[in-house]
C-alpha cells in the first residue's frame, strides 16, 4: 500500500511569547529530535521559511538544512517550502547544488510563490510579478544545475554565459507548492512535484498532471496536519493554544484569503474543527491514512508538524514516540 512513501517532519522553528526560549537551545534541541527520529523510522524532514517575523519563524531554512544533513545519513531533507521569488535564483541553485553534495543527493528544493508584501517590499521585489519571477528563477535553476551555461534573459532576471560550480552530482527535485489553481497547474507544468498543504488541491493537481501529458512524473508531497495521540481529546486540550496561535498567525498573514475579511478562530476549539487540523489515534491516523495512499498514488511523502509554536518539547516528542511505534510500522505493514 505504501509503494516508496516516506513518513517525515515538518519544522518552523517558531519561538513564540509567551513561552520564549532561548534560541540556541530551541535549535539544539530540535536537531537532536530530529536525530533521533531518523532512528525512529521518519524519512524526511521538511523546512519553510519566512522572514521578519517576531517568533523566529525560519529565515534561513539552507543553513538549517546544511545542520541536518550533518546530524543525519539517510533522512531526505526538504523545504516545504522557500519562498522563491523573493530570491536570486543562481544563489539558490550553489546554495541546493552544495546540499545536495553534502547530504550525498538527499536534499529536495521545495518553493513557492510567497504572499505576504513586507517581505516582498523589503527584498526589493513587487508580488505583482510573482508568476513571471517564480518561473523564470525555476528555469534558470534547471540550466544551472544540468551544467550548461545558463544563457538566460528574461523579464526579471539576465544572465549569461555563466555556469555554477560544483555541480550536483544528484539534481535535487524542484517541487512546487500552492493553493490557488494557477499555482497548481504550475506545478504539474514545470515541477517535479506537487507541495500540498492540508489536503488543497490534490484533485486539482492530478487533473492538470493529466492536462499536461504528465501523468507518470506527478509526485504529491503531503504536509499534513494531523494531530496523532492515544487519546485525541486530551492532547488538543494540551496542544491548544499552541494550534490557535499557529492558526491565526497564518490568518492574519494572508496564507488563507485576504486578512481583512478572514476571520480569526476565537478559541483553539473552533481552530482545531474548523481549519485543517485533524485529531486522530494510531487506529485512525492509519484507516485514514491507508485511505489517502489509495486514493492519490501520486504521493511520495507525508508529514507532520514535529511541534507546535512554543509547546514543551516534550509534548510534542511523545506524539512523535506513538507515531513511530503506534503507526508508521503498520503502514508499513
């Protein structure tokens, strides 16, 4: 049932009043989970980025990256995902193509096209120009990496006889993700795979894979965001106000339509029925979960938020325990 599936992580790095702690702690402690888990069967391990953010949600999700393939010998590392346009593309490619050398090809670069219009103002780009500067980097990208000289002009970006140095001797995959139905069809158009977030537009992209003739190279990367206990009620109690602020900091962004008339969830209760989290025990996470490889062969990989903004360590390691002991094996089955 499970074909090449891999089970992984997903991290922020948020550290959110009022439960701060110091930040090299926070680091410390979440590579040695992640080391740990790698142990515990988890595959892959997923990073994404934003900037200017009090929490410390993830700026630099690369060096991150560079950290766990460190500490790490076969878990893939990814980002679900790095806002592309607000950065230069033949950075981005060095940045992947030395990954990729240093994890012995494990790393995928996972991009996306951004929304939030400080960080756009303050990295000099328009979100006007999201598309083209999203599809012209992707090119560029590609030509680094397959060695060539890049020889490119475009509406955004100019560059010319130049080739990147090392190359990778494993081209990361170039998956892309989104919400919205042009950014789906992008990605069954130009990516290697599919980033879904919550379940959106799975449909979407297995039709426009088809749209395109592409069929056999979909690839659907599933963050998901279940919640997995042994007693579902108990650890909601437990994880939320930690779901509500992580809820409300992504409404007040605009990650779900315009914040003016999104309304925020007034209690962790209404954040956890009515966004995309989902409460389940092993028994559920794995009916369901069988359900979903079913129905989507096309994807490769699902993973979970390792800890919730600013909840104990702890709680969150004992959600992953169960995972590894209550789940995954049986997936596997």
């Amino acid at each position: 049932m499970t074909r090449d599936v891999t089970f992984g992580l997903w991290y922020d790095f948020r550290n959110p009043e009022p439960w701060k702690r110091p930040f090299s702690r926070l680091y410390d402690d979440y590579l040695d989970q992640i080391a740990q888990a790698e142990s515990q069967g988890f595959g892959s391990v997923w990073l994404t980025e934003h900037h200017f953010c009090d929490d410390g949600y993830t700026p630099s999700p690369l060096v991150l990256a560079a950290a766990i393939g460190a500490r790490t010998k076969t878990m893939r590392i990814g980002t679900n995902l790095m806002i592309l346009p607000l950065h230069n593309p033949i950075r981005i490619a060095e940045d992947a193509a030395t990954l990729s050398l240093l994890t012995g090809g494990r790393f995928d670069l996972g991009v996306g096209i951004g929304y939030r219009d400080d960080e756009f103002r303050a990295f000099g780009r328009e979100l006007k120009f999201r598309p083209s500067l999203m599809e012209e980097a992707i090119e560029i990208i590609r030509r680094a990496w397959d060695g060539r000289p890049i020889d490119f002009e475009g509406k955004r970006f100019s560059v010319g006889h130049q080739k990147i140095s090392p190359q990778p001797e494993t081209a990361p995959r170039l998956l892309l993700g989104g919400m919205s139905e042009p950014a789906i069809d992008r990605a069954a158009r130009i990516g290697d795979g599919f980033l879904s977030t919550g379940g959106i537009g799975q449909d979407m992209y297995v039709a426009a894979l088809e749209r395109h003739g592409k069929q056999a190279d979909g690839a659907i990367i599933a963050g998901h965001w279940a919640i997995i206990a042994p007693d579902p009620a108990a650890e909601a109690e437990r994880v939320g106000p930690h779901v509500l602020y992580q809820a409300n900091e992504y409404i007040r962004w605009g990650a779900f339509g315009p914040p003016e008339t999104t309304p925020l969830f007034p209690d962790a209760k209404a954040a956890i029925e009515n966004g995309l989290y989902e409460l389940w025990d092993a028994d559920m996470a794995v009916d369901k979960l069988g359900a979903l490889l079913d129905a989507y062969p096309q994807i490769r990989d699902i993973h979970f938020w390792a800890q919730f903004p600013g909840e104990p360590l702890e709680q969150g390691q004992r959600r992953l325990d169960y995972i590894a002991e209550k789940v995954l094996p049986r997936l596997r089955a």
